[in-house]
C-alpha cells in the first residue's frame, strides 16, 4: 500500500527531481523539440507546492487532482495538458481512499496511459511518454498479477521504463516538433519518456527508503 503521508512524499520526490534535472530534460528537448520540457514540467511542479500543502490532510484522490489542476495551469506545451490528464486520471481511481493499493496502482497507469493516448493522439512507438508509460504499466500488472509486493513491482515498472527511454533513441519521433525532423530524431531519447521514467523512479525510491 501507498498510504496518503507516502504519496506527499512521491510528490516533493518528484518536483525534487524534476528540478534537479530540469537543464538536462531542458538539452534533450532543445535537440529535437520547443526546448522547454525541464524548465516547463519544473515550473508546473515548483508551482503545485502550495497548492498540495492546502489539501494535504485530504484523500489521495483529492491531492492527486490538485497536482493535475496546478500542471494544467501552469505548464506550457503539450506536456501541461498530457501530464495534467495523467494526474487527473489518478485521482479519479483513488478518489475518497486514504492509500493506494497495489491494483489501484495498477488502475492508475491504465486509466492515465489512456488520457494521454486520448489527449495527444499517440501510440507506443511514436517516440512520446507513452514508449516508457505502456512498458511500465504492463511490468506492473504482470508483478501485481503474480502477488509481488508493490515495492518491488514498480521496481520492475521503472526498469522497463528505463528500457523504454532507451528503445526512443531508435526510432524516428511521429508526434509533436520532433516529428518535422523525421529520421533526423533517430538516435536522441525522448524527453518525455524520460520525464516519465524520472517520476516512476522518484515512486520507487520514496518506497524502498519508507520500507
């Protein structure tokens, strides 16, 4: 389980993180998009810190959908309203419980993967998020499936994501500015995908320190 004062933490982990690699998401983009992935997805997190210590004696799925508000209002590119419907998605399957249980993990990768699918018009391999998302969901639910504690289940999810991040680097982006490029994006990692393996890990490690 996930329990409420956990998920607090996931979130400080991750706005943590984001901006203790915003220069690095930021050179990844610059290379084959707008060039504002770090510092956009910094802004959007830096931004939800108040936003999330109002409601943080509220439910997961409250604290979740404050997170997707703020990223939604606050950052810029596709990544706002990817992200934002991500945490969105969340929270509606954890609306009104104090933590999250391994199937609802489960459920929360399926239902967000499915926002931004909807919201952004991909499929995995088109060089997006979703090439580490969809790996990590499927490791998952395979580790949940088989009765693997949580924590080592999202371990495996952030490894397939980490091979998701590299398996980008092969291909030529479909979607957004990377797309004008063509073959030229082949052989750069997706700064989407990467974001997303950088959050799944920030999950992990709060996990195995708290264990």
């Amino acid at each position: 389980m996930i329990h409420r004062d956990q998920l607090l933490k996931i979130i400080e982990e991750i706005t943590m993180v984001i901006g203790t690699n915003k220069q690095f998401l930021t050179d990844l983009d610059q290379a084959i998009g707008d060039g504002d992935h770090g510092i956009n997805l910094d802004r959007g997190f830096r931004a939800i810190k108040d936003k999330v210590e109002a409601v943080k004696d509220r439910d997961c799925g409250t604290i979740l959908k404050t997170v997707a508000m703020g990223l939604i209002s606050t950052v810029g590119g596709a990544s706002g309203p990817l992200y934002g419907t991500a945490f969105m998605k969340a929270g509606q399957v954890v609306a009104n419980k104090m933590e999250i249980s391994p199937e609802d993990a489960v459920k929360i990768m399926d239902e967000a993967i499915q926002g931004i699918m909807a919201r952004g018009k991909a499929a995995q391999g088109d060089k997006t998020m979703l090439d580490a998302l969809i790996p990590a969901h499927e490791a998952l639910k395979a580790s949940v499936e088989s009765g693997e504690a949580l924590i080592s289940a999202i371990a495996k999810a952030v490894e397939a994501a980490e091979g998701g991040v590299a398996f980008t680097k092969t291909i030529a982006a479909k979607k957004g500015r990377a797309n004008y490029l063509g073959d030229r994006s082949i052989g750069h990692q997706d700064p989407g995908a990467t974001s997303s393996y950088l959050m799944l890990k920030a999950i992990s490690d709060v996990l195995v320190r708290e264990a």
